[in-house]
C-alpha cells in the first residue's frame, strides 16, 4: 500500500499544489514501483486548519485538488494499472466550518443540534475555566469557548470539533459517508484516529494531563469495538467478486503496547490495524524483536500491517540516523509477514526537511506549541520529479505563470532524489525499493511463510521464511559474517567478502537453520 498526501504529489495545473491529475499521470510510474493499492489521505474541501484532516463536505473533492469526476477517473484508470484506491475517513472530529458545527453554534446550548458536538458548560465561578483538563494533541488545552460561553471539546486544533459518537445521529451520518464512498468503488478506508472516537461520560480529569497512547477517558473506549462491528459488516456487505473485490480498512490506531491493539482485532472488526511498532520502538536488535514476536503474536502481520514513516512522523531517513539504517529498515519491513505500507517519497530515500523558514510552517502543532514542537511539514513537502526545473517536476515547467512556488518550499538539491536521477544507478535508494516489491511478488515464501528467528551475534537480526529464505539485518558496527546461503537476492549495501556491513541488511536464498 502506498500512502498519497496529494497536495505534495504531484501538481498537474501549476497552481503549486499537487491534484488528482497529477496523481493520475503518475500511476504508471507507482504500478512500474509494484504497489497493488494507493491510501489517499484528505482531499475534501476544507479550509486547511490541518492538511484536510479539518473536513468541510465529507462527500466532495477540494476545488484545488480536482473533482469528482476525476476522483472517478482515479479509479477507473487505477483499475487500468491494477492499482487500488482507499480514502481516509476522518470521523473524529470535522471542520468548525462544516455546516453541522455552524449550525450547532447558531443553534445555541441545548439544542439537538448542539448534541452532534461536545458542548459543556466551563468550570469556575463565571465558568470561564474549561470543562475538564484534557489537552490538545496538538499542544494547548482541548476545549475552546464559543460566543454564548459555552465550551467544545477539540483534541486537535479549535477548528476541529470533536463529534459526539454517542448521538445516534454521528454513526447514522458517517454510515452514509462510508456508503457514498464505497459506491463510487473504492476499496475501502482508512479510519483517522480510529483510537478515539468515543469519550467518557462525564467527561473526567485526567491524572495527569498529557498524551499518551495509553487507553485514558478518550482513547480505546470499549464502544468503538460495536462501532467496528457494524462498519465490517458494511465493508462486507459490498460483493467480493466484483473489482475491486472485497473491501478493506485499515484503523490508525496508535497504542503503548501490542496488547492494547488486540482488542481491535477481533474476528469481526476492522480488516487492518496498523501496528506502528517498527516507528515507536527504538532501532535496536532486542526492541526490534521485541516487537515483531508481540505483532506476529497478536495478528500474524496481515491485518496488523507493517509501516515505516507516514505523514505524521519524521521520514526513516533522518529518524534512524542516516540512509544506510532506512535503506536496511525497508528490506527489514518487505522481509516481515504481512502487508506493509509506504509514505510517498520513502521510495526515494527523501531525508526529513528540517529547514522550514517559521513563516512558511503550516502545521497546527507548530503554531499551537508556540514551536517548541517543529511539527509535521518536513515530512510533507512537494516530491521531486525531475533532476531540476521549476519546484524539480513537481509542477509542469510549462504552466501558466510559472514557476509557482510548492504550497511547502523544496530545499535545494531536491531534485537529486528525483526518480530519473535515481534510475540509472543500480544501487540507488529507489533501484532498491524497486527490486524489493518486485522480489516481494515472486519469492513465494514472502507471501505466507512464517518467520522463525535464527541464532545470530548481539546487534544483529537473522530469520528464515519458508520455503529457502533468509532475512539478515545488522543494527551494529562490526561487519556480520553472512548466514550460510545459495544466492543474495538482494543487499541494501555492497557486501564485502561474504559480510554485511553496519547498518545493512540483505535477502538470500538457502536452507538455513
Ligand atoms: C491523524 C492524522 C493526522 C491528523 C490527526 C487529526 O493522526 O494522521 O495527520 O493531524 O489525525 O485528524
Ligand atoms: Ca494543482
């Protein structure tokens, strides 16, 4: 699965921000990569509090990104490259300028259409201290007070209105979402903060007031489980035989712990969890471990899929020190069981952009940490696809006005990770990615092989998956002699006499035991 932000893609019409068109362009080059499907997160109106993850028509395309026409083009030429689409669901929280808020705010205390929100009364003499002491995931406290005095709960930014999920009118509404958009043909969803969602009644203090990924008043509430229940039998209800098959979702659910995901994995929950387990845990041999047994444990890979880097985290590259530890980090996540996602960009080893002007930053977290958190914008800028030229091929050099700047400044030198300047060189970051999903299709025992562990030095990682594959990955600074093996199918370094090198890892064939 490869995860699109479309408006750092690919731009079509040169206004600076990347459109359906220029992700329809580009599916060629994403079927020749060997992704069977695209996850694409918001592209509904909206007035981009954050990145579109603030939801103003839950049943539209934003007029910058295209139409539904095109979004129907998407599909239909998809279909074409046997690429599949699924559309993030945001059900949490909407838009404050999404017509059901408005009108909650006009509507005024009481009113049924107050009820959709969470509206409280504040605490204190005058009531002007907020309901309780939850904070904002996006830094500050998650209660802002509206013209009348009333207060509403937002655990994101103040123009995103937390849903009240225990209206029976929030799922009737988000049923008919989820229809309209698997009518169209998608093959399915991608649940924001599928975590959260439900709070509890009466709203509690918090011990201590800060984020975790531990279940508290407003994450992994039992409630959500029936919620799945009912949306599963929906995706299942839609006929498998008919392309694009049977439908999917795939719940964003970031937990302290394994054992906190399994509840979502229920026979008759959602299809995927992610486990963000390979981004939380720290890259060394024994956490690394840790928690591929824990997952596997829990899952078996597939519906707790794999994933590396998304548009909330900083990219491989630069979290794990250097794009030898990314490039051994991806064989790693192509190697495991299961199904694995890839950020847009991860394929061409882009480091995380760290030189964001203050001027330029868009995220909310920035702004609402006063920036002590850099926030989420250097893993989002606009891809390059040419080696130069305007905004490095991300806009067409040919568009009226142009050069348009990127909606997000490209640093220079943006263009060496451009694919042309990455095809020609066998061992290139993109060369590698390439070789590896097209391996991932052919080796049969990186389809439903088990994984079994082989004894291996300290700071290093070997497994087996039947039939005759091995999987070796060095996390420290000495050399490891390779496992006896027939062939290396691949290697994400050069090896040198018959040893991988620190921070590398490498593909072989062979009975090993
Ligand atoms: C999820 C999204 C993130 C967004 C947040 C609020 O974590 O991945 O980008 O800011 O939800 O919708
Ligand atoms: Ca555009």
């Amino acid at each position: 699965m490869y995860q699109v932000y479309p408006r750092s893609f690919a731009d079509d019409n040169g206004d600076g921000i990347g459109d359906l068109r220029g992700l329809i362009a580009k599916l060629p080059y994403l079927e020749d990569l060997g992704v069977d499907a695209v996850w694409l997160t918001p592209f509904y109106p909206s007035p981009l509090a954050d990145g579109g993850y603030d939801v103003s028509d839950y049943r539209d395309v934003d007029p910058r990104i295209g139409t539904l026409e095109e979004f129907d083009e998407l599909l239909r030429t998809g279909r074409e490259h046997n690429i599949r689409v699924i559309v993030d669901l945001v059900p949490n929280h909407c838009s404050s300028e999404h017509p059901l808020f408005q009108a909650a705010l006009a509507a005024g205390p009481g009113s049924p259409e107050r009820d959709l929100f969470i509206f409280r009364e504040g605490r204190g003499d005058a009531g002007d201290e907020p309901p309780n002491n939850w904070p904002s995931n996006f830094g500050g406290r998650a209660w802002t007070r509206a013209a009348d005095g009333q207060w509403y709960l937002h655990l994101f930014d103040s123009a995103q209105p937390d849903f009240n999920w225990l209206n029976p009118a929030v799922p009737e509404f988000f049923e008919g979402v989820i229809r309209f958009w698997l009518d169209r043909g998608v093959a399915g969803l991608r649940i924001d903060v599928a975590h959260g969602m439900f709070k509890e009644e009466g709203l509690p203090d918090l011990a201590v007031p800060e984020r975790s990924n531990r279940p508290n008043s407003y994450t992994h509430r039992p409630e959500i489980h029936e919620l799945y229940r009912t949306w599963r039998s929906v995706l299942d209800s839609y006929p498998a035989d008919d392309y694009p098959g049977e439908r999917t979702a795939v719940g964003e659910v970031w937990a302290d712990s394994p054992s906190t995901l399994a509840p979502y994995l229920a026979p008759d929950g959602l299809p995927q969890v992610f486990n963000f387990e390979l981004i939380t845990s720290p890259w060394k041999a024994p956490d690394i471990r840790a928690a591929v047994d824990a997952t596997l444990a829990l899952a078996g890979g597939s519906r707790a899929p794999w994933v590396l880097g998304n548009h909330d985290v900083t990219r491989p590259v630069t979290r794990l020190g250097s794009p030898e530890a990314a490039r051994a980090a991806a064989l790693l996540l192509l190697a495991l069981p299961g199904s694995a996602y890839l950020y847009q960009g991860e394929e061409l080893g882009l480091p995380e952009v760290t030189r964001i002007p203050d001027a330029a930053r868009q995220d909310p977290r920035f702004h609402r940490t006063k920036g002590r958190s850099v926030g989420r914008d250097g893993c989002r800028v606009p891809l390059p696809w040419s080696p130069d030229g305007p905004a490095y091929g991300f806009s067409p050099a040919d568009s009226p006005g142009s050069p348009v700047a990127p909606w997000l400044p490209q640093p220079d030198g943006w263009g060496t990770y451009s694919p042309p300047a990455q095809a020609g060189d066998p061992d290139s970051f993109y060369n590698l990615y390439r070789n590896a999903l097209r391996l991932r299709r052919s080796v049969p025992a990186l389809g439903a092989g088990a994984l079994r562990w082989l004894e291996s030095p300290d700071d290093t990682l070997v497994f087996a998956r039947d039939p005759g594959f091995v999987c070796a990955v060095n996390f420290g600074s000495a050399p490891l002699p390779l496992p006896a093996h027939d062939t290396v199918l691949l290697s994400s370094a050069p090896l040198a006499d018959g040893t991988l090198p620190p921070r590398a890892a490498a593909w072989l064939t062979g009975t090993a035991e």
